[in-house]
C-alpha cells in the first residue's frame, strides 16, 4: 500500500498491456480450449464455433436475437425489500449485490420484456447467470409475477428462459418461497389459457428447476444444459459411486422423457415461433428475415439479421 | 430419556446420577436417598430451563432432528383414528419415506399426507430417512387429487431432511415431481393445513407445505438449504453450521416474523422428546381448530387466499 504499488506499477502495468490484444477482443472456449474472435463468437450467438459449445449468454443478447429487429421494451419489475435477513456470510449480503450490479450493469438476475417475435407478440423473460448464479431470490419471483401479470393481461404467451445455480441463500426462506410464489404464476397463464414456454439454459438447477422451469407447456433446452435438482456433486458424495457419462444433461433428461426437445441456439428462435404460432392457433410464420414490427419501426433501422 | 444432545450432555450427567441413587436404592431397600434425588431432580430442571430459554439456531436444528421426537407414524396413530394407507403413485413405485392415505381427526374424514423418518435402523432404511423420490411426491399428488374431487381437507406433516439426492431420483425427474406436487398444493380447492414437525428441508418440505396454514412446533426448523450445506457453499467450510443457522434464520419464531409460519406452537420445556403425548395432543387440537375455521370458506376463496397468500409473502422481510 504505497506510492509505488498504487500508482507507479498499474501505470506500467497498463502501458505494457497496452500492447497486448485487449481481453474482450479474444475468449477462450472452456470445452475446447480454442480462442474465438469476439465478433465471430457473437455473431454465432456465442455458440463455439469449432465444438458448438453453448456459452453463457445475457437476457440482453438473448432478447436481442429473440424478438424481430431486436426491438423489446423492458417490463419493469417491483424492487422487494433490500436484504430482508441482513444476512452475513463471509461478506454481507447487500456488498455482493453490488458486486454483481457492477460487474453485469444489470439491476438483478432477471429480465423481462414484450416485444414480436417472428410479428408473434410475446413476453420474455431470461434469467441471467452472470448475476450472483442467477439465483431465484424475491426479484426473480417478482420479474415472473410481472412476466405473467402482463402476458395475462396482454393475452401473449411467455417464454421463459431459465440459468441459476438455485436459490438465493442469501434470503434465506424467503428465496424457498419463491417455489410458490412462482408457481402462482404459472397458474395464472395456464388459467388464461396462455402458452408458456421453457427454454431450459445451462445450468439450471435446485429450485429453479423444482418450481417455474419444469412446469412448463413445452420444454426446450439448449445441448448439454445442465438441468437437476441435486447437483451431480452431491449426488456423487451421496451415493458413493461414479455417474454415467452425460448425467444431468439435456440429452439425458430427453432420453429419460424430462424434456420435448433439446435444440440448437441457431434454431431456438425459429421454433419458438414455429411451436408458440402454432398453440395460438396462427398461421404459419413468414420464413426468412423479418423487418422490424411496424408499429413500432418509427425510425427505420437496418436489420441486424443481414 | 436416552439420547441426549450434544449441548445436554450436562444435563445427562446429573439426570444419569439421579437414576443411578434411585437403582441401588432399589437394590438396597435401607438406603434413603430420596432427598439426595430430588435434589438433583430440580438441579436438572433448572439446568433443562436454563439450556432451552436460549437455544441458537443450530440447537434448534439439532433438537428438530432429535430422534426421539414424535414422527408422522406416532401422530397418526395417536390423533387420527380409521387410518387408511394408500400406496403408491401409479406409475412406478411405493415410496416409503411418505405417509399417506385417508383417516379421520375429531370424526372429520381427511387426507393425510407425511414425511416419516423411521425410529430405527431398519425403519430408518425402509422410510430412506425421511427423504422423498419423486414417486414420494407423485403420491402426494394422487392424494391431493383424491382429497380435492371428494371435499375432503388435507393434513400434511412435514418432516424431512429434503428430498433424496439420487440417481434414480433424478432420472425420474425429482424436480419435475416437486414442482408438480407445489403446483397441486395451490390448485386444490380444500383446506389445506400443514404442520412441520421437525426439519422443513428446502424443496422436499415446500412441495407438502404450500398450505391455507402452515402451523410450526416451536422448535422446528424451515429452511432453504441445511445449516452444513450453506456452510459449505459460503463459508467454504461445513464446520460453520452454527453461523450458517444463525443466518438464514430457520427457526420458528424468525419465519413466524416473516410471514411463512402462521402459528408457533409451544413445544414442552425441554423440547417435544420430553413429552411426546403432551406435544401430539397439542397439535391435534390446533388442527381441530384450524380445520373448523378454514370449513367456512367457500373452496374458491379458499384458493384464492392461499394463491394470494404466497404472492404477498416477504414483501416486509422481517418487519411482517
């Protein structure tokens, strides 16, 4: 902690970096190891493009490449009170929120939005893992309420698409609550007669998976989504025994009759279309590259999907 | 009495002399030791006072697993009378570790549905300690189901260390089966009163406990993961149980402050293994009560109010 450490090193620091091609320009795939060009990752919808490895994406990248033009507009969720056990671990509970709001931009561990989908009108919801694990504490119960309230109201289907290591400990109880509390409002859309649609990302996990992610109409997962209740660790340590090859996975929990389908990121867009047009009842879509809904294009913007 | 915790041990102690004094007095009809007994009698009851006047979190948690507390079995066999097992969930299995099937509480025909740990080495193996496969909880459905197209009330007693982390669980789709079991708990047009008993562990207790009332003994426990499962994930370090229970604030009286528990019931001094007809006569008189009350609700106000219920619960975090 001096003069030489805090200044005089992190200039020098930066001046030889410099030199150096920025992080963000380059990542490194984590299955097989190759180094993708950021543009070219992104353009493939941060699909590997040498072993197809899924990578992590954000509600935002998501919504981008779901709704036509990329156009949405958010859906504002109500703020639950801040930290309700004034929970301590190793830090406290609110100096990790803001951690993890620095580090993402992102309020909390979901987003919702309306917007058309293939001229399909909907409401999305994603759930961000890069966000405390995305895990399911009050907000993410409250982002589903409101997912659902307006779907309800709006008479639009919702596709929901689920990443989170679990429950928010952190909140304690009250994350546990969020099982029912989300459940209500899967109720609310079946009960108006509403398709809700589950795009299963990896990881999701614990409660998550034990409430709003299994109740779906249809399910759909991403290839080599980790999907369970009970981590493959735990089980693991509980019975003692190595797991077979691919335990857990999306391909399995389809073998194993826990899924409709597991696609591939190119195709999830179109079928979702394809699946949603069809449990409303519309005709087919309009194959190809849509121009941005109408009514809403009130600035022409050029497609991004050319 | 014979199993003590580990924060009783002194209390063994002394309660061990006593017995002792009163064997060879026994034994040895001329020795007089009754005053000596006593008091060592009223040492113990002071020092049982004084040990549970100021539980931690983490001496809850021990005392709601304390194997000698009541289980399922000993409330259904001590407050429910015609008790009708049905088995199975009509797809593939019967699981043991859940109790269920019609009986009658105060001549009231109802549905009952529990977690039953076993009370010793072999029924502790054939109920898998408590902890539910899915086919635990797909029996729950067809019982709620049952209980929903007849008017009859369901009573469900929730004990479990969670739902079993298995192969074979997960294969069978363990979350799938837990959600579906929460789904049917908020559909169901009946009254719906659940009382946990002693552990309410995470997914495996919300599925049976998504109730018009949830109605815990005083020291039980509720929580989203165990006190040595969180310590591991935060702390990094199984060891830290104790600060873990602290802050996840699993007691009864802490989710009675948030809104999730809608009664605490007194448990006797020295916890529910003390007086075990004293705890389980209690408990049926609150389900008594509870049940008259939720009878003059109409079944869709009843739904209504438990959906509305669940949506409003933790908006004042610990103020509620």
């Amino acid at each position: 902690m001096n003069w030489i450490s805090n200044y005089v090193r992190p200039t020098i620091n930066s001046l030889f970096s410099r030199r150096e091609v920025p992080d963000n320009l380059w990542s490194k795939c984590k299955e097989c190891g190759t180094m993708l060009f950021h543009r070219e990752l992104t353009e493939n919808l941060n699909v590997c493009t040498s072993c197809d490895h899924h990578m992590a994406m954000t509600p935002r990248e998501r919504f981008a490449n779901l709704f036509d033009g990329g156009i949405f507009s958010e859906i504002s969720v109500p703020t639950p009170i801040a930290d309700p056990l004034t929970f301590k671990d190793q830090k406290k509970y609110p100096d990790r929120m803001k951690t993890a709001q620095k580090t993402t931009g992102e309020a909390e561990a979901m987003l919702v939005a309306k917007g058309d989908m293939g001229r399909t009108p909907v409401v999305a919801a994603a759930q961000d893992f890069s966000f405390m694990g995305g895990s399911m504490g009050m907000y993410v119960g409250n982002a589903i309420i409101a997912a659902a309230q307006e779907a309800v109201k709006t008479k639009r289907p919702l596709i929901l698409f689920s990443a989170a290591g679990g429950a928010r400990m952190q909140e304690g109880i009250l994350s546990l609550m969020q099982m029912p509390r989300t459940t209500v409002a899967v109720q609310m859309l079946k009960e108006a007669g509403l398709p809700y649609i589950v795009v299963l990302t990896h990881p999701t996990t614990g409660g998550v998976t034990a409430s709003y992610a299994m109740l779906g109409d249809v399910h759909i997962a991403e290839p080599n989504a980790l999907i369970c209740f009970a981590g493959p660790r735990v089980i693991a340590q509980t019975i003692g025994e190595k797991l077979p090859e691919g335990f857990q996975r999306a391909e399995y929990l389809l073998d194993h009759g826990m899924l409709d389908r597991v696609t591939h990121r190119k195709n999830m867009r179109e079928e979702l279309i394809t699946v949603t047009r069809m449990l409303l009842g519309l005709s087919p879509a309009i194959k190809g590259d849509l121009p941005a809904p109408v009514e809403k294009a009130k600035k022409p913007k050029p497609d991004p999907e050319k | 009495m014979n199993n003590y915790l580990e924060f009783e041990k002194p209390l063994a102690e002394i309660e061990g002399k006593a017995e002792e004094l009163r064997a060879m007095a026994r034994a040895n009809e001329e020795m007089d030791i009754e005053k000596e007994a006593a008091a060592l009698d009223k040492k113990a009851e002071a020092l049982l006072k004084e040990l549970y006047e100021n539980l931690t979190p983490w001496r809850k948690c021990q005392i709601a697993r304390h194997p000698d507390r009541p289980h399922c079995k000993d409330y259904i066999e001590t407050l429910f009378t015609e008790y009708t097992p049905l088995a199975g969930d009509r797809n593939f299995a019967d699981d043991h570790a859940v109790m269920g099937g019609l009986a009658r509480i105060g001549g009231t025909p109802v549905v009952i549905i529990g977690h039953e740990k076993g009370h010793n080495t072999k029924t502790r193996i054939e109920r898998n300690f408590g902890m539910a496969r899915p086919e635990g909880y797909r029996k729950a459905i067809r019982l709620m189901e049952l209980a929903d197209k007849f008017g009859l009330p369901i009573i469900s007693l929730v004990d479990t260390a969670g739902a079993y982390p298995g192969k074979g669980a997960e294969e069978r789709g363990q979350s799938e089966a837990i959600a579906r079991s929460t789904e049917k708990c908020l559909q169901v047009k009946v009254p719906f009163i659940s009382v946990i008993i002693g552990e309410g562990g995470s997914g495996g207790a919300v599925a049976f406990a998504t109730a018009d009332r949830v109605v815990m003994l005083e020291h039980s426990t509720y929580a989203v993961i165990s006190p040595e499962g969180c310590a591991s994930i935060l702390w990094k370090d199984a060891e830290k149980m104790r600060e873990a229970a602290e802050a996840l604030r699993l007691t009864a009286q802490d989710l009675e402050k948030l809104g999730v528990a809608d009664r605490v019931l007194p448990e006797p001094l020295g916890g529910a293994q003390r007086d075990r007809a004293g705890t389980m006569a209690s408990v049926g008189k609150e389900i008594e009560t509870l049940l008259k009350e939720l009878k003059q609700k109409k079944p869709d106000q009843l739904r209504k109010e438990r959906r509305q219920k669940y949506l409003d619960i933790g908006a004042k975090g610990l103020a509620a």
